[in-house]
C-alpha cells in the first residue's frame, strides 16, 4: 500500500513524547521519560507485550474463552497490561486505520457532508478513530471541521484512556473541533450493534475487533448488513481492520462473499481492496489468504521494545475491507479510477525476473492469477492498481502487454 512519507514518518518524537503525557497521566506511566527506560520497559512492559501477542494468536484459533475474553482485568497488574497495549499494539493499528484512509485519499473519496459522526466499535484506547485523524491530517478526505467520533468499549479504563489519547492526539495534529462521545458497553450480537435509538454514522469503524466476535461469518455478515441499514447514512462507509493472519483474515473473505450474497436489496459496494464484487481469488484456494502490508519509521522507544520482545513491527501486515453505502459507479465514489473499464490490484510484492514484474493480481473481471509486466520506470508494489490491462495467455500465468495506467 503507498502511504505518503509524511504520514509513515509522523511517529517520531514528538508522537512518543505525547503518548508519554498522556499515559503519565493516566497513571500508568510513571513519568514520562519512562517510556525509553530500558529497564522499565524490559520489566514492565515487554512481559505483557508478550503475554498479549500470545493471547491474540490464540484469538479464533481455540475456543472463545481460552483467549482474551477478559483480558483487560487479567493478571496482578493491569495497569501495565494495559499501557502495553497502549505503547505497543496501539501505535500499529493506529498507523494501518491511518493508511487505509490514504489510499481512500489516493483514490480521490472525498467527503460531501457539513457534518460528520463516526462510530467505532471495540475501540480500545481510540485507536481507529485517532488513526483517521492521522490519515485526514496527511491525506485528507475532506472531513468536516467539527467532526465526531462516538467510541464503544467493554473496559471502561481503556476507554477514558482514549478519550484522553484523542483529546491530545487531536491538538497535536491542529484539528482542534473534533470531539468524542464515549459509551461504556459490552456488544452482544444478538441486541445487534447498536440500539435502534441510536443515530446514523457516516463511518463505521472496526479495527482488530471483528475476531473477538465468535459468531460464524454469515452471522456477523448479517447483523453488519442490519447495522448498516439502519445506522449508516447514505454515502457513509465501513472501514474494517482485521489481523493478517492466515484463520482470521480468510474469516473477512468470508464476511465480504457473505456481505454479496445477503446484500439482497444491492445496497452496499465493496470499494476497497478488492474495487469490485467478483468472487474472491483468494478464498477459492483453501491455504491462501489476502493481507496488504505498509511501513513506518517506529517511534523509537518502539524499536527498544521489537528488540527486547523478538517482534519486528518495522512492517506492518493486516486485512481490511472498506464497504460503501452507495449505489453510484465506482468511478464517482474513487475518481482516480475514471475511465477504468478492468482493475487489476497487486496481491502480492512485485518481484524482478528478467526484463519483468512478476506478482499476483486480483482483478474485477479475472479473480486471482500470477501475472508479469514488462518493467517500466513505474513503481510497483503490493496494492498497486493497473488501469486497463489485457491480459493473456494461461489463466494461471498471464502477461499483461500494457495497460493504460498504474495507480
Ligand atoms: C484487540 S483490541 C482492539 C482495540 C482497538 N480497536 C485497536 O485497534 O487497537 C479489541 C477491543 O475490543 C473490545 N471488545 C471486545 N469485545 C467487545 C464487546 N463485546 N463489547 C465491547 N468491546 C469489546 C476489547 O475490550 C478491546 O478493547
């Protein structure tokens, strides 16, 4: 995925030293010039650092209870659990909501609306909804000034943390009329999302938390559709993040096929990765999968802490499914794909063989194939999008001669 330099080198110092504020004043930190302590971090923090990456890998793979059901109230100290979660798992998700928001950008979506609420669900320490203040900041979308953000949280610890996080990050990032609504709530699919009371969003917000719900993909599919129906307004997007593991992000292929075929009244589009309904390439081979990847400068006490728990958080993988509540064409919601009669999306990187590229391609009319460019001067990479190509040849190796454009 291309993220601008701005955006993937936003999470120097300056981003360290507010996170340091704000858990220094939450009380977890207990100053702020902690948070590069070797020794505070290897005895306070990377334990739970690891302890945490444990119980999510086990997310969805065993039964519901044997993961992180409770995870917040866990263990003797969940302070430091939860300032482990805020220094280390928070920043990265933050990023990858942020980098959707920018190819969203890339693609040329722009918001047409004077007001502006989003919705986010499990939100953690506000982790989405600060990411789209980090993706409007560097690649905007064109969001109102007074925009809102109604965050959904089980633990309300985390969740007056992320009230604070965003009240600062939002001033760190001179977007001073933004605001949150905080509800203290514990989700249950059978009452649905929200409560028929509740008001329409014009963003539904989901990051990493879709794999805590162990209901089957047609079900959660159903009750997202009947969300959506009733609390996401005309012209509103959902934007979900999900782990890029091989189980869980095969479960948000399964979500998206069972989204198109409950999608009676055609209400609904998938706009991104995909850029279209065809049946997913990936899901029809039972060991692939689809997962895109961005890069970041760390902030550095994140770097102390890759090299003291073995994690390597320089890239980050995830998948992710952005869908539209809009029956216009493709090309007025994603303008950049004007003109676009084929789409043919990179799934994989882009390797050097001989005077070609040689990837992956997912495309609208084609599903999945291993194909090969001729090398140009363009750029290309996981997520690059050729405009207009012909492919030919064998279905399963196909060379594409040309195409209009790479995007
Ligand atoms: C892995 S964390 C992700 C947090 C945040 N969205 C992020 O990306 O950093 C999952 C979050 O969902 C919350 N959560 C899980 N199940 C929930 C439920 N049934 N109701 C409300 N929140 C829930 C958890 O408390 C946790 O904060």
């Amino acid at each position: 995925m291309k993220v601008p330099t701005s955006l993937s080198t936003a999470f120097d110092e300056n981003f360290q030293n507010l996170l340091a504020e704000v858990a220094t004043a939450d009380g977890l930190l207990p100053s702020a010039g902690e948070i590069q302590a070797k020794r505070f971090l290897s005895r306070s923090v990377a334990p739970h650092v690891q302890r945490l990456t444990e119980l999510f890998n086990r997310i969805g793979s065993e039964n519901p209870e044997s993961g992180l059901e409770k995870y917040w109230k866990k263990g003797s100290n969940p302070e430091n659990l939860r300032l482990a979660y805020f220094l280390s798992f928070m920043p990265g998700n933050l990023y990858r909501t942020a980098a959707v928001w920018s190819e969203l950008h890339r693609l040329g979506f722009r918001w047409q609306t004077e007001n502006f609420r989003a919705v986010e669900f499990g939100a953690g320490p506000a982790t989405g909804s600060c990411g789209i203040l980090a993706g409007e900041s560097h690649s905007p979308c064109g969001l109102p000034k007074a925009s809102n953000f109604a965050l959904i949280e089980q633990d309300r610890k985390t969740l007056q943390l992320g009230e604070k996080f965003f009240d600062a990050y939002r001033k760190h990032l001179e977007l001073p009329d933004f605001s949150t609504r905080t509800f203290h709530r514990k989700l249950s699919l059978k009452q649905g999302w929200l409560p028929s009371s509740a008001p329409t969003f014009h963003l539904w917000l989901m990051s990493y938390v879709l794999n805590e719900f162990h209901e089957s993909t047609e079900e959660l599919a159903i009750s997202l559709l009947k969300g959506w129906r009733n609390h996401l307004e005309p012209e509103g997007i959902a934007i979900l993040i999900e782990p890029a593991l091989r189980l869980q992000s095969r479960r948000l292929l399964e979500i998206r096929q069972q989204i198109l075929a409950h999608d009676q009244g055609k209400e609904f589009q998938i706009l991104l990765p995909c850029l279209g309904h065809q049946s997913c390439g990936a899901l029809s081979d039972p060991e692939d999968w689809c997962h895109e990847e961005v890069s970041w400068w760390r902030p550095p006490y994140l770097r102390l802490l890759d090299e003291m728990t073995g994690l390597d958080r320089k890239t980050l993988p995830f998948s992710y499914l952005v869908v539209a509540r809009s029956s216009k064409p493709r090309e007025s919601i994603l303008p950049a794909l004007e003109g676009a009669k084929t789409t043919h999306r990179l799934v994989s990187p882009a390797y050097q063989v001989g005077g070609d590229y040689e990837f992956y391609t997912c495309g609208t009319q084609d599903g999945k194939r291993r194909s090969r460019l001729k090398r140009t001067n363009d750029e290309l990479s996981r997520g690059s999008i050729l405009v207009n190509g012909s492919p030919r040849g064998d279905p399963k190796a196909t060379r594409i001669d040309q195409c209009d454009r790479i995007i």
